[in-house]
DNA sequence: TCAATGCATTTGTCGGAGTAAATGCGCCGA
DNA sequence: TCGGCGCATTTACTCCGACAAATGCATTGA
C-alpha cells in the first residue's frame, strides 16, 4: 500500500542527517505521481483525509506538497484541492524530480531524451571547457580519470568519478546555466553505468575515449574538445540503446506495475 | 526594509488566485538570496525570531523555506539552523529560481550564460523538431509568429507571441528534457526584448530571421533549421551584448544598490 | 432563463506545545 | 596535560486544534 516499498534510496543528505518525515511524504508521493499512479489532473485526497492515511500530522503533509509544488508536480487551491499538474508543467531538469524518475523503472522516451540532451550539451561544453578551463578544473578531471582508472565503472567509486570528470567538465565551461545541468547529464551517464554494470561486462574500456577529451581540453583545442566528447557520448548512447533494446525482449520486470 | 519593495510582479498564478503567504516570502527570501543580500553559507535568524520580524507565523515561514529548500537554495538542519547554500548548488533552471535572478539587475555573466545556451540548445532543438514536428505543431508556432507581426515586440503581446513560438520549436522536438528548458530559454528571449525595448527601438525586423527558421522546420530540413535558428539567436545575441555594454557605461543605475 | 447570493468544502494561516537531533562545553579519566 | 565521554542547549521538526479566506455549487429571486 505504501508506495515507497520498493525504494530504498529514501532522502538522505550527504552529511547523513536522517531523512525527515515531509522528506519522505515529498519523495513518496512524487515517486507515484512521476511513475502515473496518481494521473494529472487527478485530484489528491483531501489535507485531513490524506495526511491521516499516511499517519502524519497536516503540516508535515503540507510541507510535503509545498515541495512538490515547488517543483511543479502539483497546484493546490481551496476549495478545488491539490490536483496533479500537466507533465509538461513539470521540473524535469530538477535533481530530485530526475531521481523519482529513476526510483522506478522510467519511460524509454526519456532515457532517449536525456542521451539526445547529453549530445547536445556535452560536446558544446566541453568546447567552452578547451577555452576557459582554469588549472584546477584539470586537476579535478585527472583526479577523476585516474579513479575511474583505480577502480573501474563496475564499482559505485568508479561511477562515482566518472560522474565526476562529466560535472568537471560542465565546470570549467565556466557557464553557470550549464552547470546547472550536471545533475541532469549526471542523471544520463549513471543510467550508462547501470546498463553496462546490468550486463555483467563493459562493451569497450571507456578510458581512452574519456582521456582524449582531456588531453583536448587541457590542450586549448575547443574543435577536438567537441569532437571527442561526441565521440564519448556516441558510443555510451549506442551501448546503452542496444543494452535498452534488449532489456526491452523480456517484458513486465515490474511486479507491481 | 522589506526586500521586495522593488518587485511588482509578486506571485500569481495564471489562473488569478491571490499570492499567498508563504509564496510571498519564499518570492522575497528568494530575490534576496539571489541578489546576495544573504551570502552562501550565511546562517539565517531562527524560525521564531525570523517568522516573528516577517510578521507571518512559523508554519508559513516553513512553508516558505521548504519551497526555498527544494530548489536547492537553502539548507536546514536541527542546531545548525537553515543557511544558504553555495551558488553551484542552486537550481538556476527552475522556473522561479530564473524569475527572481531577474527581479533585480541580474548578474551580466548570467545573461551572457543564457545567451551561450540557447545558442546551444536552439538550433539543436530547430534540428530535432524539423524531423519530428507535428501539424499541431506547425499550426501553434505559425499563429505564434502572426501575433508576432500583428503586435510587434514593442508590446508585451508581441513578446508573449515570441516566446510562444521559441516554446513551440522545443515543444516540436518532442524530447522531454529540452521542453523543460523552455522557461529557461524563454528568460533568455524575454532579456532581450528587454534590452530592445529600452532602446527604445528594433535594430532590426525580426520576422524575417523567424519565419526562415519556420519555413525550415515546415519543410522538414533539419540542417536548414539549425542554421537558421543559429542566425536568429546569433542576431539576439549581438543586439543584447551591444545594449548590455551600453548599459554598463552609465554605472549605477539601481539607486539602492 | 438568468443572475445574485448564501452555503459547504478545501486550502491557507495562526499560535502553542512538545520532540528529536546536532553542536559545543564541561566533566571525568588516563 | 591531553583525550574521550556525557550532558545541556539550541535549533529545527512534528503535532494539534482552531479560525480565516477563497471558491465552486446550489439555491433563490427577479
């Protein structure tokens, strides 16, 4: 009935503080609203009623909703209720609307959307990046390939620095509305890693394709900068589709779906 | 002393219901984070005192600062208290993060920043939705482009007509993560009808640079489309960066800064 | 038939009380 | 003298009950 069962990934700040109730109500609740259990323009149940359901006081309910609110999930007025906004309307590029996204299995469509975004995004940036990068935005990005390298993309470390390298690079194009979509393009690459690690093998070892935007970027080459970033992106996009496709012959995976 | 005495366009939604409290204040915490009235890592007054000197009580206040919280531009912790959080860390792509960066002067950097990005996105985004675009599509950006010309950008009709058909070219793509940058683009469209406008004069016809990146994305050319879209925020871009410089000669110009 | 008005429902706002957590400090022991 | 441990304090977090405001709907009147 809880519609947070499956997730184990409940809200918790790097800094490990526990995850606070409306903290849990807004990651519930946004998880069923961006998986369609809840349909937009369908009206929630009312404050009283709902926040007695899920055993919480009402202004923690309320907190809850300001938050999905704030993300643009749904729109509440009196009398009318709070109701599921268009998901259009919704804050796609907001980290923690991506990771509901990603709590449950998402829409293919959107997998293709972010790789689509990635290959937009990443090669202009990381052009801007040959031109601008300061030293220590190549430190970061060596320090990050040489974990990759430590520890490879099938441990969480290793993810971990792959993302990154990819942040560092949104960095150094010293563009702050591109760095606002490192959680984004982070969002794409994690769901490569997960395909791959789903596989049990690694298509190709990324390591070259990742030190060749390096050596562009650290080169003050922005042309080759693009280039192989494309080069990078293209090749994760094509494993992943094919990792996608294959995932997509054995249907369901989703008992409660 | 109230920090939102500047901004008239307090927060109100489409449909015409009242701003409520706690929208009020997270609009007015909101402007004055961004604005830098408070510092990142700053540690605002605790609730009592803070909800107490803002006359509202502590449950809007948290309502408040719940709304600020998820959009990444404050963080609160029992003792510690809610501080404001590093400027990376903010969402600049939400819709409302964007609106009160513009409710004061924003920063030059921020504008040029949305000017990079639509040079990125846009032409990109031309390109997708010249192989995907729908009729309905080409019916809501060919309408959006006869407001256009009916009401010309001297008017704020004429502005809402401009954004719509910049809306319609990401909506076109139809890839979800770009249509969700459609606020952000549609900031950086509005910023330079602004700029026009306080030049008190169009530097040029727009229409024609339009209807070419129309013609392209009706005809199915994606190629043709990027390449016209590339001349059309090319051609924003330099009107901004002149009257952006312009502005910057006579300094000042805010008195209360 | 239409318009104005009262009513019911829902969110919004308020004030207060008690809980849990995190930090800093003092105490205690080695 | 130094280090670890426990306690007190501060702060946000949670809960509760009540009232206000807004809005859609029905009712009533012209």
């Amino acid at each position: 009935m809880a519609p947070s069962d499956r997730t184990e990934d409940k809200p918790r700040r790097r800094t490990g503080n526990p995850a606070r109730i409306h903290g849990t109500i807004a990651h519930d609740l946004g998880v069923a609203i961006v998986s369609g259990q809840y349909q937009p323009g369908e009206t929630l149940p009312n404050e009283i009623d709902f926040s007695e359901r899920l055993k919480v006081s009402r202004s923690a309910y309320r907190e809850a909703v300001r938050i999905l609110s704030a993300k643009g999930l749904v729109e509440s007025r009196p009398k009318t209720g709070t109701r599921v906004t268009q998901a259009t309307r919704w804050n796609l590029l907001d980290p923690d609307v991506l990771a509901w996204y990603f709590a449950s299995e998402p829409d293919p469509k959107l997998i293709d959307g972010l790789f689509e975004l990635r290959m937009i995004i990443e090669p202009a940036a990381a052009a801007l990046a040959a031109e601008r990068r300061e030293p220590h935005h190549l430190t970061v990005m060596r320090e990050a390939l040489m974990n990759m390298e430590k520890h490879t993309l099938t441990t969480e470390a290793g993810q971990i620095a792959d993302r990154a390298f990819h942040d560092a690079v949104l960095d150094a194009s010293c563009n702050m509305p591109l760095r606002s979509l490192a959680s984004t393009i982070g969002a794409g690459v994690r769901w490569t890693t997960v395909y791959k690690a789903r596989k049990d093998e690694l298509p190709r070892d990324p390591m070259p394709d990742h030190w060749r935007v390096f050596d562009a970027i650290a080169a003050g080459g922005p042309e080759a900068a693009r280039s192989a970033m494309e080069d990078l992106v293209g090749a994760a996009l094509r494993d992943t589709a094919r990792a996608l496709r294959r995932s997509q012959k054995r249907p369901g995976g989703d008992d409660s779906g």
